[in-house]
C-alpha cells in the first residue's frame, strides 16, 4: 500500500480537514468501551451519503479494510480496526433531516446522538424508545449496527423494533433504500439482516426511526432486598404474573455502593439487591399496578418497596442506575462488562455462579443489569495496567459467558460480538449455523474489506459440521434449582 498516494487521494475526495493520518490524531481511534485496540491508517470524517460511497470505492481500489463508526462506546471491539485500514467516522453525520409526527417517524443520520432524537421531539409528547444507557453518547448508526437495548426495551423491543427503513452504503461501494415506510415490506427484510450485523454488511447513512407518544403517567418503584435470590425470584415472579413493567432493572449491593459513593441518589448502601421498575399507562389504574408490583416484590421478601414522589426524584433513582458503569471508577480503575442473556428464572443459579467465580479469580464484580429481559451485566473490577490481570479478566468473563450458555442463555445481549466474543460464538453455534451466517456476510461483503475480523470466530475447526450440538430450549430443563 502506497500511504501517500491513498492519502492525497482520500484528500482530494474530501478536503483536507476530513482527513486524519498522523499517529498522534488516529490514537483516538484505536479503541472503544472494551479491551482490544489496533490502530487504523486514516480517519475520515464524510459529511455526505456520497462522499461515504466515494471513500469506500477508493478502499476498494487499494483492498484496504474500512469500518464504520459512531461515538466508540461499543462494549466489544466492533469500532476496532484489527487490520488497520480507513475508519469511517459519522461523527459530522449528525443531523435530524425530518420529523413526522403524524406517521409516527423521523428520518436521522447515523451520527446523531440517541438521546437528541427523544429531546427533539418530547415537547411535542414523543420519545424514542431505545434508552441504551450511554445514550448521551452513543449514537443512532452504532444503535443499529448493535441492535442496541436499554432499561426501557422490555415492554417495547429494542432498535430492530423501531428501524422502519435505512439507507446504506454497501461494500462495493452501492447506494442502497432498505425496508418501506409502511409495515411489512415485501421481499427479504434486509432492513432487520442490517440491524445488529456491526458494520460488517454495510455503512448506514440513514435511519427512519420510529417515535411512540410518552405514555400519560409512569410510576417508578424501588423495592430493597436482604437476599439477592429474593430479588431475582421477584423479577421472575411480577413478569409470571403477566405484568410487564416498561423497564425492571437490578443492582447487587456492589453496584448501590458504587453508584451512592459517586451520586448519591437515595439507594440504601446495606441493601444486598435493588430492583428499579417503572410502569407507564394511563393514570387511572397505575397506582393499583404500583400497589400489585409491590405486593409482588413483598412476597418474594422486599423489606421495603419505596415509590418515587415526585420527577425529580424519579429522574436521580435513573441518574444512579445509567450511570452505574462509569460509577465503579469508584471501586477499580477498569471494569470488564459481560453482556450474557439467561432464562430470567435461572437468574438465582447464574447469580451465585458468577459469585463462585469471582472467588475463583480473585476478581470483584457488580452486578448492574436489565433483569427484565434476563440480560446481565456483570462488571468484573480489575487493573487495565497489569498485563496479567487483563490476561485473567478475559478468562474469567468468558468462563461467566459459558454459564449462560449452560443456562440456555445466549452471550450476548446487546453489546455485540466485536473482536471480543468471536472465539465464543463457537460455544453458542455449531458449524452449520456459523457457516450460513458466514455465507450472509460473504454474499453483501464478498471481499471481507468491511469491517474485517469481526463477529465469526477465527479457528477453522468451529466451522465443522455438527462439532456444536446447539441445545434447543426443551432439554435445557436441567435442574438449577440452589
Ligand atoms: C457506559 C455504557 C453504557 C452502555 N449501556 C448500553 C445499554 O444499556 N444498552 C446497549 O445496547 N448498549 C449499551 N452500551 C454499549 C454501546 O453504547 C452501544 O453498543 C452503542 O450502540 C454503540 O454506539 P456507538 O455510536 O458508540 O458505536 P461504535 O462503538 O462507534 O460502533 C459500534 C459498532 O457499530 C458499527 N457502526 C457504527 N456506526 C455505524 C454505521 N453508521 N453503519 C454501520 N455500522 C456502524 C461499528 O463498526 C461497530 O461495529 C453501553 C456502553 C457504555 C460505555
């Protein structure tokens, strides 16, 4: 590869001033929210579907790797260049181009920041469901390339529910409208393969989100635990009831003391767990739903069962949980997150395993999670500066992985599979799964120059027929009980 020519080229396509390449300006780039970093040749910073689509021509001409990326809070590496090559940033994509109340919609591009499309429009009454709890800084690209969650996609899906349509630049460089504005588009849904492919089938240059009215009253309960089976067995007991809170999320006592220690939002430091609930509906009938919740969380063993008075009030209990993550700088200089997924009734076992194995590696872990949905995050407290410890983390985290596995559970969530968890798909799939997923990819990215290295494990022996016997829900009917 010829730098210089590639980076006059890449200037004359752009201007100078999009267009970054001395180490010292691309060290930004190297990273994301995880562990792996590699450092790319270029940054550029397109402002146009266009320019996305001359950039990516021009890669192709040199067969230099691209990928696309949005803020770079990604948990698993995906915004990575793990073959160096030309980081695409959305970053001066940002812009709302529409809003349509009536239909229910708004057309953004794929770096506006999440939380800027709910702030456009909640005057009106509208919000944006996807909630993930970096969504003052993620954006709406990395959403999708993620089909990302948040406390608030329990009751109502996450990003591939509220995709209607994208538009994308696709690996040899075609422009491309998926979906329809209306429900069901006939043909392949090629909008749903997009969302959570990580950048590896294409560039989103544009997203028709859906927006939902904001419901007439939300209700916000904490209900305070001794045991952290009792609240484990209240999640599994409010959702078996068939109620389905908007958004019911945990914390172990770790996690309270963290997030108290850095905000100071109310939550009792001896609790051993918390679970957070909201409920939204129409005033009349929400408060005798708040008083069920509660007798529910009660006859699990809830000591206590506190209901947010007023919004402010409300909105620092919510202040305490998103910002949970960033709180365990008070506790450790670095947290490793997992993302698993579990039957939500396996959640007492999968507690006390993760438990074993902290003991095991000599590891702290706060457990910070959307327990609605079985989605845990387990944030394990290491030191990044130890080489060693870095080695161990990852160890332990694919160890906690194997867990939910066992559990019938899945090891990702929301978070992606990134550089980080690709060796791990070969736990979750067998052969012939992970070659018809590969074939996919092949079929949009036939060159493997988009977002290389990502999502598929490595090792050739993981692409055996049958090496992987996926088990089916039915025979995972082992008894976990404790
Ligand atoms: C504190 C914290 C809390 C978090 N909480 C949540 C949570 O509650 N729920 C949740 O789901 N996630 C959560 N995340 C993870 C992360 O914020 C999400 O995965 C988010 O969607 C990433 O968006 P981003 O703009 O930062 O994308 P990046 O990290 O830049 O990229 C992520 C992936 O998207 C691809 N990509 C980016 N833009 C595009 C595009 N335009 N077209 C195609 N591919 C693209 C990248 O190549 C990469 O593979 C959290 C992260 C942090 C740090």
């Amino acid at each position: 590869m010829d730098k210089t020519t590639i980076l006059r080229q890449l200037e004359t396509l752009l201007g100078q001033d999009k267009v970054l390449h001395r180490p010292q300006d691309v060290a930004l780039y190297e990273y994301d929210g995880a562990l792996d970093k590699a450092q790319p040749d270029f940054v550029v910073f397109p402002e146009t579907t266009a320019e996305v689509a001359a950039v990516v021509r021009l890669a192709n001409e040199h067969s230099l790797p691209f990928m696309p990326r949005g803020a770079g809070t990604g948990l698993s590496g995906g915004a990575v260049p793990v073959q160096g090559g030309i980081v695409v940033s959305f970053a001066r994509m940002r812009r709302i181009l529409d809003i349509d109340l009536p239909n229910l919609r708004a057309t953004v591009q794929p770096g506006v920041v999440n939380i800027d499309v709910t702030t456009a429009v909640a005057g009106q009454g509208f919000y944006y469901v996807p909630d993930p709890s970096s969504q003052r800084a993620c954006t709406i690209g990395g959403n999708v390339a993620e089909n990302s969650g948040g406390p608030h996609c329990l009751a109502y899906g996450v990003t591939s529910n509220h995709t209607h349509m994208l538009e994308a630049v696709l690996p040899d460089s075609e422009v491309v409208r998926l979906g329809l504005p209306t429900a069901d588009a006939p043909g392949y849904d090629l909008t749903g393969l997009m969302v959570g492919s990580e950048g590896t089938l294409g560039l989103v240059t544009e997203v028709l989100v859906r927006l939902v009215h904001q419901p007439e009253a939300v209700k916000t309960l904490l209900a305070v635990f001794d045991a952290v089976d009792n609240a484990s067995n209240a999640v599994s007991a409010i959702i078996a009831d068939g109620t389905i809170p908007a958004a019911l999320e945990m914390m172990d006592n770790t996690a309270i003391r963290a997030v108290e220690a850095a905000k100071k939002c109310g939550y009792p430091t001896d609790a051993a767990a918390v679970l957070l609930i909201d409920l939204e509906g129409f005033t009349d009938g929400l408060q005798g739903l708040a008083d069920h919740v509660a007798e529910l969380c009660r006859a699990q063993g809830a000591r206590e069962v506190r209901e947010a008075k007023t919004t402010a009030e409300r909105d620092k209990l919510w202040a305490g949980r998103k910002g949970a993550f960033g709180a365990m700088g008070r506790l450790s200089p670095s947290y490793y997150v997992q993302d698993g997924v579990i039957p939500r009734t396996k959640l007492p076992w999968v507690l006390h395993r993760v438990n074993e194995i902290s003991r095991q590696y000599g590891f702290r872990i706060a457990n910070v999670f959307h327990a609605g949905d079985g989605n845990l995050h387990p944030l394990i407290l290491f030191d990044e500066r130890d080489p060693a410890q870095v080695r161990a983390v990852v160890k332990c985290g694919t160890d906690i992985l194997r867990v939910c596995i066992e559990a019938g559970g899945s090891i990702s969530g929301e978070h992606g599979i990134g550089v980080e968890k690709r060796e791990d798909m070969c736990d979750q799939f067998d052969g012939a799964d992970l070659r018809a997923m590969v074939q996919v990819r092949a079929a949009f990215n036939p060159a493997g120059l988009c977002n290389p290295g990502k999502m598929f494990p490595t090792s050739k022996a993981c692409y055996e027929v049958g090496k992987k016997h996926r088990r089916l829900p039915q025979v995972v009917a082992e008894d976990h009980t404790l």
